[in-house]
C-alpha cells in the first residue's frame, strides 16, 4: 500500500500534447475511483496517468496503478486498438 501514497505529477505543458477530453476506465477492484487515461492527439499512443490526486501550479498529480490494476487497464486499452502504445506515469 505504501505505492499507492506516492502522487506522480503530469506537468502542464506535457498535458497539451494529449486529447483535449480524457479516456476514464474503471477495475474490477475498484469501480468507484475512476483511472485517468490520455491519448496522444493524432496517434494510437495513451499515457496511462493513474487516479486523479490533485494539482500544483505546474503539473497534476496522481496515484500509480497496482500491477493487477495495470494489466486490466492495459487490456481494455487493447481492445480499443491493437496497435496502441501504451505506458504508465
């Protein structure tokens, strides 16, 4: 649980290159806290942030996934596009 504590930032500026409006998905094992997903505008490229935890002036910042967490949403992600690149915060 101690990985779950640590808040990962998603700077400002690295947040205009994705798609205006994010992707939400939710796990089996928690369906209420929604998991933030971006894709890169133009391209089958997702950065998947983690749940939403906050913001500083410069960046926002969430909670990473558990490895069970990242699989499930991996998968989902492949649904939508087999080509997908994908990589966590």
């Amino acid at each position: 649980m101690t990985m779950q504590q640590v808040k990962k930032p998603l700077s400002k500026k690295e947040l205009s290159k994705y798609d205006y409006i994010p992707l939400y998905f939710y796990t089996e094992k928690d369906s209420l806290n929604r998991i933030t997903v971006l894709k890169e505008t133009g391209k089958e490229s997702y950065v998947v942030a983690g749940r939403y935890a906050g913001f500083t002036d410069e960046a926002r910042l969430y909670i990473p996934l558990t490895e069970e967490e990242r699989k499930e949403v991996e998968k989902m992600l492949k649904i939508r596009s087999k080509d997908a690149t994908i990589s966590f915060l």
